[in-house]
C-alpha cells in the first residue's frame, strides 16, 4: 500500500518499494483511483524505489496518458540515478517531468 499525500490539487504518491510487475496492479489500481479525482498534478515520488521494470514503466506510461486525456500533469521524482537513466533513454522525460533524487 503506497502512501497517499494530498495537497490542494496536488495528490503526491510514494509506493516506497520497487515498481515491479508484482506490486502493479495494486499501484495502479491506486493511481487510477486518484486520477478519477482529477487532480491537476499527481507526483509519483520513488523514493527507496530501487527498481522499476517494464510493466512498472507501462503503469507509469499509462498513468501519464489517462492523466494528459483530463488536462493533469505527471511528476516522477526523487529517481535513483539507474532508473533516471533508463527513463532518459526512453526519452519519458520528453512527456512527463522527471527528476533525481537530491
């Protein structure tokens, strides 16, 4: 279960463990109920998350685009340097804001 921060139109969720297939259709059943609120930015914040594999990378991408059809913004922050890479490489950072953990 991912902890759930909401601020104003601002929802920020940390699932605090690796986005991998296992977890992800518990995480996206999360993300989609937050979307149905339509918040204006939803922040995913992978802190402690030390691995996202390609179906975690698909319930971001899905995330992304189920957020861009209601006018909201997707934020993925505090990225380990691994996962900033490979996210860089798959250019996600051209569609949605991607940043490294400080």
């Amino acid at each position: 279960m991912s902890i759930i921060n909401k601020n104003g139109n601002q929802v920020t969720i940390k699932p605090g463990k690796d986005v991998v297939a296992s977890m992800a259709n518990e995480f996206r059943a999360e993300l989609n109920s937050q979307i149905q609120e339509s918040p204006s930015e939803l922040v995913i914040d992978l802190s402690g998350v030390e691995m996202v594999d390609s179906v975690g990378i698909g319930v971001i991408i899905a995330t992304h685009n189920s957020l861009d059809q209601k006018g909201g913004k997707l934020k993925v922050i505090n990225i380990a340097d691994d996962i900033y890479g490979l996210f860089s490489t798959m250019r996600l950072d051209r569609h949605f804001t991607v940043e490294k953990a400080g």
